[in-house]
C-alpha cells in the first residue's frame, strides 16, 4: 500500500513532525533562517565567552519570554544529523530554555574548528560580549591552535595589530590579577600597566581602592620600578630652563614622557612609551601613518 515508513526511534523529532526535517538545514542555502528545536542544538566547547553574569542572563530571559529571540544563534552541523553545536549565540540559547521556548531561530554555517573559533571571537567581540582576558584566551587559542600570526589574527577579526598585541599580553598578567580583569574590576588599560611591574598584585589593588586612572597607574607603576631599582646613584647634571621647557612643551605635544640631553658636540632627545598603541599614535604623528 506504500504506507510511509514509521518514524519509531527518532525521538523528539517524530513529535515535533518534519520541521522541514532537521536534516534538510544540513542543505538549506548559506545564511537562511531556520527554526531548531533548543533540545537539538549543543554548546560550544572553544567558546570564548566563559562568563555569563545572571541578571542580565535574567533581563534576557524576561525579553525573549515576551518578544522571543530577534537575532538568530549561528550553529553548525555535527556528526549526528539532529544535533547541531553552537558557534555564536549561547547566552541567547541558555535564555531561550530559561523562558520555556520550543525552537529558536538559527542560520547553519558548516564550518570547520577554526572558522568556528573565528566566527564566535568576531561576533563576540563586534558585539563587545567579551571581557578583555575571554577576549585574550580566544586570540591565543587561535594563535596555539592554528599557528595564526598577530597581524593574521588583526585581519581576519578587523582590529589594529598594536590592539591584538596588547590584548594578548594581558595572559602574562597573574591568575589574580587576571580575574580582576575579567570581573571587571580592573580595566585592560590598567591591567597593561601591571605587565612588566615585579609586584602586579600589590599595584593592582592599590589601583582598585585608590580608584586610579590608567595614567595614574602608569605613574605609580613607574615609580615603584625607580624605587625598587639598585643601580648606585648617579649625579644629575644641571640642566638650563630652556632645557626643561622644551621637553615639557614636547612631552605635551607627544603625550608621552621626553628627555633632552645636549652638548658642545650633539645631544639626545629620547621620548618612552609603554603600550603598542601609544607607539603607533607617536607614528602618526611623527609619520602620518600607523606603525
């Protein structure tokens, strides 16, 4: 009688029918929308996103409750047809279960890991979803994984160079100090300050309960690295109010710390920096282009 076939042992899919069968988004085009069931759909492993703070995992859920999702998650297949792993989209995913929704608006991209890791970092990061240390560990996950070189990884997720190298400098910090970071406590700019400092922790909490700026606490790293240096005293030469007024005059100009030392037979002028990014702002001044 060509009776259909029984749909007995697939499961959840049999009561929810053939939602355009699951295994048909596996050959849907590029980019359409597709409905999944949240059962269907897995977390990623490689997320860079490690942290998802409960309020606003909370005031997400209440919206998706009364408006749904209006961004659709990005998944992609996997080695069983009705189960496909998220790429980017998981807070929207754990929300979607919290307010009791059946399926959830996906595009499938069938990528392989490394595009994945590209798609969840580029989309957390334009989203501004990451802290700066999640941020950090997914840019040197790329870079362990798949030999990506700095100026690869800045082309390929649309950031400057210096941003990508002072991001990732942020893991030579100390677990402690690197959890300020990624509660928040700390700031990225404060916590590159602390790089190179013997003591990262002490300053990082001198900065958190003074409440410093970013440049106050370049300032306070620098003196403790004066003051912890046993070089014997050398005598300072007397310079002319000339001298120091041109350096002052320079160091407004730059926004970085000058010294001039001239003589009879030449001189010296030498302006420091701490960061990339204050390295290439100096290019383009000195320049017009960037480093």
């Amino acid at each position: 009688m060509n009776e259909k076939p029984t749909r007995l042992g697939r499961g959840l899919a049999a009561l929810i029918g053939d939602m355009a069968t699951v295994e048909g988004a596996r050959v849907t085009e590029s980019g359409g929308i597709k409905k999944l069931p949240v059962e269907f759909i897995i977390a990623n492993r490689s997320n860079p996103r490690r942290s998802f703070d409960p309020e606003q995992l909370e005031d997400l859920t209440n919206s998706i409750r009364e408006k749904g999702v209006m961004q659709p998650l990005l998944v992609r297949p996997s080695n069983d047809p009705n189960i496909f792993e998220l790429i980017a989209g998981e807070r929207r995913w754990r929300a979607a279960q919290k307010a009791g929704l059946h399926d959830v608006p996906v595009i499938v991209r069938d990528v392989d890991d490394k595009e994945a890791l590209e798609l969840a970092i580029i989309e957390n990061v334009q989203r501004a979803d990451l802290n700066p240390l999640e941020e950090a560990m997914g840019y040197g996950q790329l870079i362990e994984q798949f030999e990506y070189t700095q100026q690869d990884l800045a082309q390929v997720i649309g950031k400057s160079r210096s941003h990508v190298a002072n991001t990732l400098r942020l893991l030579k910090l100390p677990e402690d100090v690197r959890s300020m970071v990624a509660s928040g406590t700390l700031t990225a700019g404060h916590a590159r300050t602390l790089i190179t400092a013997e003591d990262p922790t002490t300053l990082a909490r001198q900065i958190v309960s003074g409440g410093l700026s970013v440049r106050e606490a370049e300032a306070l790293s620098q003196q403790r690295e004066v003051a912890g240096t046993n070089k014997p005293s050398v005598a300072r030469v007397d310079r002319d109010a000339d001298t120091v007024a041109l350096e002052r005059r320079l160091s407004d100009a730059l926004g970085l710390s000058v010294s001039l030392a001239h003589s009879e037979r030449g001189g010296k002028l030498e302006i420091r920096y701490k960061t990339l990014e204050q390295l290439d702002g100096l290019c383009v001044k000195l320049t017009g282009y960037a480093n």
